[in-house]
C-alpha cells in the first residue's frame, strides 16, 4: 500500500509491458495517495495498489478517466491518452491466456502433477479475464461512457446507449461464460491434486514447479488414466475457450472507454514462466502435418479442433456433467449466445449442429385432478397459450428438510406449441437458477419444458425439467413438477427497478472480526441482471464477489455470492441467497441463513 512520503518500490508485474504501465501510472498519480484514489474514484485502496505495483492491469475506461482528470492542457492529454492507449494494448496482449495444446494430446492423457499445473494456469488466466469483464459492466454502468462526439444529435445518443446496452448484455454473458469454464477447470485440479495428494494437504500450485520434473512424464497410473485424457480434452477446449473470450472482452472494453480502433492481435502461446505443457506450444491456427496414427484417431482428432473452434464452452458443459454422472441439458446446442463483435472474424471451422431431441413430458406429471388421459398438442385445437395463463406469477414454499423458503417466478408470454414463451427463475438459500420454458402442449393444462440459462453456482442449475400449470380460481396458478407443487399468485411484471433508497454505497462492521470490514454497493437494474457487489477486507484477508437480484418486494432478494477475488487464494466463500430491508435512516439490513440454519445480520450505514 502506498503512503504519503514513503516509496513504493519497484513494479511487480508478471510481464515487462505491465510493469511500463504500473510505471505510467505512478507517474500520472504521483500526487495522489492511494486512500486518495479510492476515495475519489470509489475504488477500493487493494485495487490502486495493485493497479500501480502492475500485479493487476487497469480498466482502460478507468485509465482514460484519469488522463482526463490529472491532465489539464488539451494537447499533453492527446498525447498521454495515446501513449495510454499504447501501453495498455501491449500489456493486456502480453498477458492472453495460453493457447491449447494440439488436439491429439487429449489421446495421450496428462499427469496429474500436469493436470494440477495446467490447471492452475488456466485458472490465473481466467481470473483475470474476469477482472477484465467486471471492469467493462463498471465501465458501461458509467454514465456519459458510450464514446459518442461531443454535440452528437438524438440518434447519435440514442444509438451509442443502443450499443452500449448491447454490450452490457453480452459482458454479462461472457462472464456467466467464463465463470463456466473456470468450473470446470476446477475440478480437473482438484481432481489431479487428490490423485497425486490423496490427503490434500498439498497446494497444486506448488506442484506445477514440479510438473516437468524427471519422473512425471512417465506412463500414467492405470487408477489416473481415464481421468486423464478427460482431463487433457478438458483443458484444451477450455484454453481455446478462454483465448476467444479474451479476444471478445477485450473490444468490449475498447468500446466501453470510447476506443473503436483496437483489433484483436495474434494469439501469443509462449508460455508464461516455467509451466510444463504435454506437448510444445503451437499457434492454435497452425497446420499440423499428417499423422500416421489410426482413422479413429485422425476423426477424434478432427472432431476435437471442431468443438475447440466453434463449440468450446458446450463442449466444457457437456463433459463436465458427464464426468459428474448427469446428462447435458436438453437443447443445450440452442442456447442462446450474444452476437460476435463485429470486428471479430467468423469461425473458419463450425460442426454440424446436433440434432435437438424433441421434449416430451412424463405422464405423471399430469395434474390428477384433470379429465382422464389429457392429450397432446398434435390432438387437441389447442396450439398456443390461452390468455387467462398470460403474466407473472410468483409464490414461496419450503421444501422437506429446508429450513429456508425456495421462490419461484415464471412470466409466461404469448406463443404457440414449440416455441419459447416463459421465462422462470428459482431462488433458493444456496443458489440462482433461470431458464427458458418451451411449450409442449396447452388446453386445461399448460406444459413447459425447461432449458436452463443461467446459474449461481452453474452446476446446481444444469437439469432440465417438465413443468405443468394449472390455473386455480382468477388469481393463482398451480404449479408441479418433478414431485413438487407450489402455488403461484399473479404480480406485477419485474420490469421495475431497484427503489432509490437502495441504491448506492453501504459499509458494515463484521460481528465475527473485529478487524473486518464489508464494502456493499447496490446498483441500478432488473431481477436477473441488477447486481449488489461486495468487498471484505481484513487484517488477514481481502475477499470481492457479487449476487444478482432475485425479486423485489418490500426487501430484496439477492443470490448467493459469488467470489470473484480472494486473498488468500480459497479463502473466500459464497455466502447464501441474502435479504436486504431497508431500516430507519440511512441503514439497510442484511441478513442470510448459514450451513446450520441459523441466521447472521448485518446493519449496514451508508457511505457518504
């Protein structure tokens, strides 16, 4: 941390171009402390320390707001924004994940002691990838940050707040995208560390020094060889993965500062440090020369720079879930995905889309109390859904052995047999889940199957389900599925936004630590997109994260937390789905039920 009168010692980047920067930026703030900064740009004193040592790059929509400021004369500002601009570009180009490894390693399978270091890198790689996306969503959140000349007419105004709402939307996704990955590489390390440490004591950091050791390249443990070549395909699609989401944020936080004329630059796979790869690195558009390996391998090979190439972030799911014993969702290949910047090349390479199965309810689904043997959509006139189920339902209800009540919301559309026309999403103590419901028949009944969106944490929110709604009286909505009805009650639309006197900057003590302190701020939105971030600091550690709105009523509803820092590495947890009320004066009240049911509260005094 650096103080008034005391020197700050040299950069600590990983790379020569963020050490030029962290060096540029000390310059620009040579005047200002670091509780200055924070103060005055609402960063937290851990992130300009970081910005300044260059062991973190800064948001170049944060960069472009000091040259602003600290610059007076016109012309020296021109020239520092460029030379800004340049060593931004470099740094962050110096710093894109590691390409992947050829293709036809996933055949030979990876150690563990290079599963564990692969792993670990990858993971570095995605944290600040994420960094980079939580800093674009800052940077579009800003107002007057959408890059338009200054005397632009309406449709100049309104066409910039057009793309910076694009933008915003596909930030979100790539980073719900990311978030996938880093899922998955998670588990293949800790995977590799509970095979090469059985008692976990050990740290698979420390092991990646030891990955190209004499010893490790030997033929793998028979216990380990399955799981190895999962784990070897698994990071490879990953890393490709993490390369075009790199190249993707990377425009997005071009166009969040304002800046149209950055192009994506060549991947760089030179490897960062000592890390042993299975194979030596390639560039991932490189030819590779014939093999005279067997057919079967040349198609697994071919198959594998197909799904590396245009189909990385289902593949992650798909063999995530298969390694975990469950299905991949239904119509998993339909998802929606934001549409690519426009400077970005499409795919040279794309497979076949898989054939989507066409969903069909279990019988036993069927409300009893319906006629006899309802039928389908291809028997009844029935082909799209009746006025009467139009709107926004909404209920609470506690299942067996919870002792927290589950919400469920679905806002159901016009729309015929087939098509998408709900929306639904389920908050519960530990988890955020929403998707999409497709129409499979409607009459008396209306049934839905569900293709899961989104989730917090992913992986509790992958199951497909059949739900059916049957209308009760003029106000209530039965609702059933996979052994559970809950009874849902008409409401307003969620197109409301966050009331006023939430929104803003809280501060609170933390009853367990004396010594900690947590930082919220609630910002402006919707269920489903508005976000409440929180910062933990304490003598001993410094954790950030976020939760999503869930519902508003009169408190809000916010998911379980989801750790996007955490120092000490895994010191940070989520924390469950929390309840914010607003109390008298300018407190708000937060409270969430922990693992053994017993609620904390916090009371939390606004900043400023």
């Amino acid at each position: 941390m650096v103080k008034a009168g005391r020197p700050q010692g040299g950069p600590k980047g990983e790379t020569d171009e963020a050490n030029e920067l962290a060096v540029f930026l000390r310059d620009l703030t040579q005047d200002f402390t670091v509780r200055e900064l924070a103060e005055r740009y609402k960063i937290s004193k851990t992130s300009w320390g970081e910005y300044r040592s260059g062991t973190k790059t800064i948001h170049l929509h944060l960069l472009k707001r000091l040259v602003h400021d600290l610059v007076r004369d016109e012309r020296a500002r021109a020239a520092r924004w460029a030379l800004a601009q340049r060593l931004h570009e470099q740094a962050t180009t110096a710093q894109q994940p590691l390409g992947p490894d050829e293709p036809n390693t996933a055949m030979e399978g990876v150690t563990a002691a290079q599963a564990a270091a692969q792993a670990t890198a990858a993971l570095q790689d995605a944290e600040r990838l994420v960094h980079i996306l939580l800093g674009v969503i800052a940077g579009l959140q800003m107002p007057s940050q959408h890059g338009t000349a200054p005397g632009a007419d309406a449709a100049g105004l309104a066409s910039a707040a057009d793309q910076a709402a694009t933008d915003l939307r596909e930030a979100h996704h790539r980073l719900d995208q990311v978030r996938l990955v880093q899922d998955a590489v998670r588990r293949v390390r800790d995977e590799a560390t509970a095979h090469d440490d059985p008692s976990g004591a050990a740290d698979a950091a420390s092991r990646a020094d030891d990955a190209g050791r004499s010893g490790n390249d030997e033929h793998l443990p028979v216990p380990y060889t399955a799981a190895s070549r999962e784990a070897s395909a698994i990071l490879i699609v990953s890393r490709a993965a993490l390369v075009e989401q790199y190249a993707a944020a990377r425009l997005l936080s071009a166009r969040a500062a304002g800046v149209h004329a950055i192009e994506p630059t060549a991947v760089q796979n030179t490897p960062r440090g000592a890390l042993a790869l299975t194979s030596p690195p390639r560039s991932p558009t490189a030819v590779s020369p014939p093999s005279d390996r067997s057919r079967r391998r040349r198609q697994i090979v071919m198959m594998a720079v197909a799904v590396t190439l245009a189909a990385s972030l289902s593949a992650v799911a798909a063999v995530t879930l298969v390694r975990n014993g469950q299905h991949p969702p239904l119509e998993q290949a339909n998802r929606p995905t934001p549409a690519p910047a426009a400077s970005l090349p499409p795919p040279t390479l794309s497979p076949s889309p898989p054939a989507s199965p066409t969903p069909s309810p279990s019988p036993d689904l069927i409300d009893p109390t319906s006629p006899p043997n309802p039928t389908r959509s291809t028997e009844t006139s029935v082909t799209a859904v009746p006025d009467d189920y139009l709107g926004t339902w909404q209920g609470e209800f506690t299942k067996p052995g919870d002792k927290a009540p589950t919400l469920r919301r679905i806002e159901i559309r016009k729309g015929a047999v087939g098509a998408e026309t709900a929306d639904i999403l389920t908050s519960t103590a530990s988890s955020l889940c929403q998707s999409k419901g497709t129409l499979i028949s409607a009459g008396t009944l209306l049934v839905l199957t569900t293709n899961p969106t989104s989730g917090i944490p992913s992986h509790l929110c992958t199951t497909n389900a059949d739900i059916t709604l049957r209308r009760q009286g003029d106000t209530d909505l039965t609702w059933k599925s996979e052994g559970t009805t809950a009874t849902l009650h008409r409401t307003a639309p969620q197109n409301q936004t966050i009331p006023a006197p939430f929104i803003g900057t809280w501060r609170a003590q933390d009853g367990n630590d004396t010594t900690s302190s947590v930082r919220m701020t609630i910002n402006q939105g919707t269920p489903g997109h508005a976000r409440a971030e929180f910062v933990w600091d304490g003598d001993a550690h410094h954790c950030e994260g976020f939760s999503v709105l869930a519902s508003i009523g009169d408190a809000l509803t916010f998911s379980p937390e989801t750790v996007t820092s955490s120092e000490p590495q895994r010191f940070c947890t989520q924390t469950p789905t929390r309840l914010v009320t607003q109390s008298q004066g300018n407190t708000l009240h937060v409270e969430w039920a922990d693992d053994g049911g017993f609620f904390r509260s916090f009371t939390f005094h606004r900043v400023g």
